[in-house]
C-alpha cells in the first residue's frame, strides 16, 4: 500500500526522483565509499516528512523502538544486516546483551524488544535482557500477549574488578542499548573499555544534541547534491539553534524569535524560488530529546513571545524531566502523504548500513503542518518488499518502488550524517 | 505456499529441524567463523532433495542462472549481499563486467541476465554485457518480451599488451562469470591478474569435478554434525567415483558396477538403521558437467551392466559435446515434496554467504526419485519472505519458515563445501 499524496507529485521532487533513479549506480557507489570512511551506526531510524516539492530527514533516532511495527517479511533483510554488523564488530561474538528501556509496562515497546531478541537471535547470538530498572532485581518473566516470553535480568559488573557488564553468568562481546539515556548515564554503563557499547554513550539524549546531527546532515546533503546535480535545500531542512532557553522564566525569548523569523524568510524565499505556495512554517524543539513532547509548529516568529502558561509548561519538559536549555528552530516541512484522509510521514529503519524496512506513522487528529510523533498515532508498514527494485522505466511519481528507493536514498544520508556527528562528538577522540 | 511432504514428516528428519532450531546461534556463530577462514564464493545455487527422512544437497550450481525464477520480492536481499560481497572484492569498483552463456536465444536465461544486471546496478555499478560468441562482433541489443533491453558486446583485452578485460570503451574492476565454461576455457579469459574474475576459472566444468565438490562437502557435514550432535548421513549422501569410463567403448562398466554395489549397500544399512521402507537407489551422473544431461538412475547393479545403445549414447555426452571420462556414482535422494500431484525439489540461492531467496524445481512427468533438472521442469517461488524467522515455538515439522530455514541452513553447507573446494582446486594456491 502506498499512501496518497494530497499534492500531485510535480516540479521538484519528480526532477530528484528522476535524477537519483538514474544515477543509482553512482549513489550506491558513493555510498559504498562514503562507508569506508565512516562507520555506520549499528541500527537507526529516520523520520522522512514528504512536502510533495521536497523530502528531508526530520528526525533521527539512534536507538530506535518499533521493529515490531516492520512487517515481518522485511525480517531476513535486518538479520543479513545485522550478520553483516557483528562480523565487523565481534566476529566471534557468541553473546549479546541488549538493554530496553527502563520502564517496561509498554506491550508494544516489549514487542519490539522481542523482534529485535529473535534479529539478534538469528544473527547467531545468545541474547539476554538486562535491565537498567531498579526493580528488577532477579530474572523476571514477562509474558507477551502473543505467546512469547521475555527475561529481563538485573545488570552486574562481572570479570577481573568489574570491568566487563554482563549478567551474574553471562559475559557478552557486545551490549546493545535500546535505551536513550535520557535519564542521564547511568554508572554501571560507565567505563566499559573491553566490550562494544553500541550505540556509544555520548549518542544517548543525556548527551546528544539533535543540532550536532543537523550540522552532520547539512555536510552529506551537500556533498551528495553535487553528486546528483541538485539543490540540497530539495533534501535538506533550514535550522538553527539558542542556547539557554528557559521557558519557565521566559529566558531567551528574543534569539527564539529572530530565528524563527531568520528560517521562515529563508523558507519564504526558497519557496517563491520553486513557485510553492503553501504557508512557511518552523518548528521548535528541545536540541536534546525525544518521544515528541516540547514541539511546536509555528508560522509567525510572534507566536513564541506569547506562549501561555500551559504551552511553556509543555515546551520546558521533556522525557523524564530534564529541563530544556537548547531549542532547536528547524524548517517545518509539509508532510502530503495521507493514508485514508490521516496524515502520514515514512519512518525508515536501517541497520549497519541497510535499509531493512519502514512504516508509515499516521495520525488521524493531525494536521500536515504538525508533529506526528504523539498519542494517538498508529502505523502502516511500508511495502518496502513489494516489487522493490527500482523501475527505470516507470513515469517518475508513479512507481512505488522509486518512491521507496527515493525514501532509502534520503533515510540513508541521514544515517551517514549520524555516523558524521557520532565521529565528531566522540569524547575519546584525539 | 509450501508444498505438500507425500511422506509425514516424522522420525530422523523432524529430529533434524528440533535440532537445528534450537541451536540456531550456536549454527549462525558455526557460519561467521567459518566464514573468517574462507571465502563464499560470489553466487551460488544448490539443489536439495527432501527424503523426509533426510534432507541433502544433490548440485551445487557456481553459475547459477534463474534469477529470474526467485520472487521480486526476494530482491533486496541479493541486493544487499551483493553490496557486502562487492566491498570486499573490490571496495571502490565503478563497472562490473558480465560474461553470460554463449548462446543466447533462451528468453528465460536472458531473463535471468537482465535481473542479474539489476541486483548488480543497484549495487553501485555500472554493468555491461561481455559475450563470448563469435556471431557478436558488435554491440547486439535484444529486446526482451517484458519490455527490457539487454546490449550484447564483444569481449576486447584493453589496457597496456592486453593486460585486462573489458569492453572497447568499458574497463571492468570485476568479470563475474554466468558462463560455466562447459566447453573450455576461452583464450580471451586467460591470464587476468589485474581484475577479479568470479567465480575463478577452475569453477568452470573445464576443470571442475563434482567428487571434489562432494569430498569437500563430506568434511563440512562432519564439522557441522558434531556441533548439533547429528548422524552426518541424514544431511549427507554417499558417494564415489569411477574415472576413464567411456559408454560407447564399454570401459569401465565393472568399476561402475561395483560401486553402485557398494553405494546400495551402504544405503541399505542406513535405511534399515532407521526403519526406512525405500528401495536405495544410486544416481550415476558424469562427474564434470551440467545443464541434468548424462543422469542415470540406477537400483541394481546389473543395471549398468546392461546399457543398450540408446542409453550409452545418453550418458556419453554431455554439454558442448564432451566426453564423458569420470563418473559419479551418489546415493539417490528420495523427494517427496509434492507441488499439485508433480514431484519438486528445492533449490536455494545465495549471493556472498547470504541465502536471497530459491524456489522449487516442478517436474509433473518425473518420479521421486528421478533427477527433475530436465525439459518440461517448472518453477515455484520458495516463500522465503512470508515470515521468514523460524518460530522456535512450533511443532516441528509444521512451520513454514522453520522448513525453509533447514533449506538454507542446508544449501549453506554446500556452500561452505564449494568454497572449501576452490581452495584446494585452486591451481594458483601454493
């Protein structure tokens, strides 16, 4: 199933598909090279957001949920990714510890724990939950509503003065987070010198600043634009960034509005440029943070002087209760895709670096100018599988395939901007 | 869909599933390793047969052509483990040069050219078509009935004294062979130590002999027996050999003779160890050779004794005209899957060491325990891609993925087989 688009794809964004289907060869060499370079992160998934006239990365998540949402047939692909990850990791890993989320009431987020067991699992890795929960203090069984079974299991320190984490008996090669550490960091994962932390701790939300990827980003769009001949802007969202907003005490209320004023006449004139005449628009989000809470559509930079009480409230909390400092003001871009009259947005999902499938995240409450990321959201998987080899012979807009292949091309450049900044923010680095 | 086991399964072969089901890591982690201390040659094709009782490779194809028999949706696994095959080959390679059969009339194999040629170009290559017939002296496009062209061109040595291989205006990194070289090795693909040729020459039927293949695969089986604590037999057919037999002159049917004794024999007591009803039966097939000519089945000895003409003329020769020399003497593999009432056999395709898909080999005029690679075959896509992770939670012998995993842990041994014996065929290796 292919979701709608409420524009006719035309102008633009035909001229990219056209452009990236018949360079294919040279993109995935470029790719190719690209990847002797830069080591792709061990799994990611990115939010696409489609204006019909553009396609960019919004979101990109280095520790993503949701596998469950993948539709099984997709499966193989992630586990030859993954084979291919490990052997370049561990070769001859025999153990992996994979740790979720603390809180871990979430049918659905345990489902994806369980997807990503049985990856792992046919991967060729004994796979173990450990728990960074303080109330799991002994093995303890969860019991999913489709048969499965998972074991979370209390970490430990292990080996020669506890410098490995493991389980009581269980040493693994690699520890997998599927945690984002927004909480902060937690000691016991402190200091882990002879096993592969993957991701890294300084990709975690305790430390990561999504303005660092966008910097990354803005590097690979560019190089690859010159690759294909195009604008980057078709790819690549306008943002920038103030530091040391406190909405609670309306600090750095003015930086907010002469950037979101800055991107919106940035966006204004790109649009005039293409003849698009849909209404510019930002968003402002926390730099550090996720799981869609502290994000704001705005269309006018006097909106954020005037925030009522209940809209700072909502912009200064985000996950487990850090408070925001640094907001990020990024062009909003337009999602047409809408699958029966709900607004939708493709997420891809990689791991190493393959695509290994996708959905759509659909919203039925929400508008095509609005963050999709939020209660009340449901997905469609992406038919990915079906017929997935490009077709160049297909009138650009009309093939699903190439619309997909298009989605990996774009969800890829932004797995190689996280791979960029990871490099770049890397605190043991010389 | 899956086809129809005549025979339940039951006994030694449900063992089997049990078996490698559960110890799925410990299998996948048995590969990696192996994996590190040998090359999995570019692509490959194994035929398998499915006894019930025992499920073991009978052909393992180095230049497998039906691609175009696997499904679409299989394609981008072939995809992406070509791209993991390619950038270990040759990282930065820009053109690929593709060497299909000489003779090309064949609409299927020419189909399974063109797809061959898009898994490789989504891959980040440029590919071109290099023929080996003396009528294509320039570029020759075909039209193919689904609309696709495919450009012919002749071979040309380039570079400085001809050092390389390639078209006239085309310099290729790598040459992958679709040519099995029945019909000897071509001067022009001689002497090319700049360029990676795949799979290498002494793959090609010039050279290679099925008993290497299958002396090589009788140490795999025994390796990988003792990990899941199996009889090598029930994965492993006998077999022997008898060399400088000539049909027509009548030399050698007394060395036949006693091996197929000897094979029947040994099966006997297999089939009497595990309380099996079927009469043995031996195939006799020419140890060099393809494409199903020359295959005999045989159930007493006496059979080869008495060949009337037709039948030595049969087994005489085989593609391209060669004599037969060497002769094959294996244990026959009962397959007692049945598609619509018409016997079938799997076949599984693996690119790098990756399994991409397969499909089974219908024949509705051959019996179960004839060879099926023979005119009036047909093909069913394998359904790999229905939920294609085991579920350790089934009852063996009931789970589609569960059967088609066995498949490719199977078809992976041989893999592992042929590429034990390039190594020690290789007549460069020191």
């Amino acid at each position: 199933m292919v979701p709608h688009l409420i524009t006719a794809l035309n102008g633009p964004l035909l001229e990219l598909e056209s452009k990236v289907l018949e360079a294919t060869p040279a993109i995935e060499r470029w790719f190719r090279l690209e990847w002797q370079e830069h080591t792709p992160p061990f799994y990611c998934s990115v939010d696409l957001r489609n204006a019909g006239f553009k396609l960019a990365p919004v979101d990109t998540n280095l520790f993503p949920g949701g596998f469950n949402n993948l539709s099984p047939e997709m499966m193989p692909l992630a586990v030859q990714a993954s084979m291919a990850s490990i052997e370049k990791i561990c070769p001859d890993a025999k153990n992996l510890l994979l740790i979720p989320e603390r809180h871990t009431r979430n049918v659905f987020y345990l489902q994806n724990v369980a997807r990503l067991a049985s990856i792992l699992r046919q991967t060729g890795l004994n796979v173990r939950l450990g728990s960074l929960s303080e109330e799991i203090t002994k093995p303890t069984p969860i019991d999913l509503p489709d048969g499965q079974r998972l074991v979370l299991e209390p970490l430990a320190r292990i080996g020669n003065k506890g410098r490995r984490l493991g389980l009581k008996d269980f040493d693994p090669c690699t520890i997998l987070l599927n945690n984002d550490l927004s909480g902060g960091i937690p000691k016991i994962l402190e200091n882990l010198h002879e096993q592969y932390l993957l991701p890294p701790l300084h990709a975690g939300w305790a430390v990561r600043r999504k303005s660092n990827h966008f910097d990354a980003y803005d590097d690979v769009a560019k190089k690859f634009s010159k690759v294909i001949d195009i604008d980057p802007w078709m790819i690549n969202p306008f943002f920038t960034k103030c530091t040391g907003v406190n909405f609670h005490e309306r600090i750095g209320e003015e930086c907010l509005q002469e950037s979101v004023d800055t991107i919106l006449k940035k966006i204004a004139r790109k649009y005039k440029e293409y003849g698009i005449k849909e209404k510019p628009y930002v968003i402002v989000k926390a730099d550090a943070g996720t799981y869609g809470m502290g994000i704001m559509t705005v269309k006018d930079a006097s909106e954020v002087k005037d925030l009522n009480r209940k809209e700072r409230n909502k912009m200064s909390v985000i996950k487990e209760g850090l408070e925001v400092a640094d907001v990020l003001v990024q062009e909003g871009v337009y999602t047409f895709e809408k699958i029966n009259e709900a607004v939708a947005e493709p997420v891809v999902y990689m791991m190493d670096r393959y695509v290994v499938g996708g959905f759509y995240r659909v919203h039925t409450g929400r508008g095509v100018d609005e963050n999709l990321n939020a209660p009340g959201m449901h997905f469609v998987p992406l038919a990915f599988e079906h017929n997935s080899i490009p077709d160049v012979a297909a009138k650009p807009g009309i093939a699903v395939p190439n619309r997909f292949y298009l989605y990996g091309v774009v969800a890829r450049l932004a797995l190689l901007a996280a791979s960029l900044e990871l490099e770049r923010t890397d605190p043991e680095a010389e």
